[in-house]
C-alpha cells in the first residue's frame, strides 16, 4: 500500500489547476498568429490584383474595388500611377484576440505590388 504525505494530495489538481490557463492563452496566441499570417496572404492577393488592374488600362476606382473586395475589412488602398509603371499599396490593420489576450496591440500588414503600364 502505497501512502503519500498530507501536502502531496492535492499537487496534481493545483498544477493542472495553473496550467489549464496558460494552454488557452498560448492557444489563443497561435490562432491570432494564423489570423495576421492569412491577413498578409490576403493583401499580398489584394495589391498584386489592383496593380494588374491599372496595368492593363482599367480606371483606378476599379483598380481600389478590386483590392478592397480581396483585402480584409477595414483596409486601406493606395494606388501610384507612373508613366511605365503602377505601384500598389494595401495595408490593414488585424487586431489581437479578445479575452486574455485583449491587451495586445493589433498588427498592421502591409504590401506594395509594382506592375509595368502595358500599351493600349
């Protein structure tokens, strides 16, 4: 029979007890790190669309919607038109998980996206 000391008992219950936390909140913070990383793919897509748009002569608001409807909500486009060539940018901000993780700042992902004019 095996015997365990009065302050042993309740041990294994105290440290799931802390650590039963700390799993949720590293869990949270990959899934927030999942979030900005589809973010960046999502305005990689959005200025490298819009630059298309405007390289082969269509009108710049046409050029912003595309990149807009791509992008993720609330995000900023900026278009820079050049003789030869357009530069895109899309930038936006991904805000960091609730809960524990609430204090956290938001993250902003940005990207520029360069296309040569092609001749009409």
């Amino acid at each position: 029979m095996v015997r365990r000391a009065r302050g042993e008992a309740g041990a294994a219950t105290a440290e799931l007890a802390l650590g039963i936390p700390l799993l949720v909140a590293l869990t949270a913070g990959l899934v927030w790190m999942l979030a900005v990383g589809a973010a960046q793919v999502r305005v990689i897509d959005a200025s490298r669309e819009a630059a298309r748009v405007v390289a082969r002569g269509d009108d710049v608001a046409a050029a912003e919607a595309v990149a807009l409807r791509i992008a993720p909500d609330g995000a900023r486009v900026r278009v820079a038109l050049g003789d030869a060539q357009v530069v895109v940018t899309t930038s936006a901000r991904v805000r960091g998980p609730g809960g524990l993780l609430g204090a956290l700042p938001g993250v902003t992902v940005t990207s520029d996206a360069v296309a040569t004019v092609e001749d009409s």
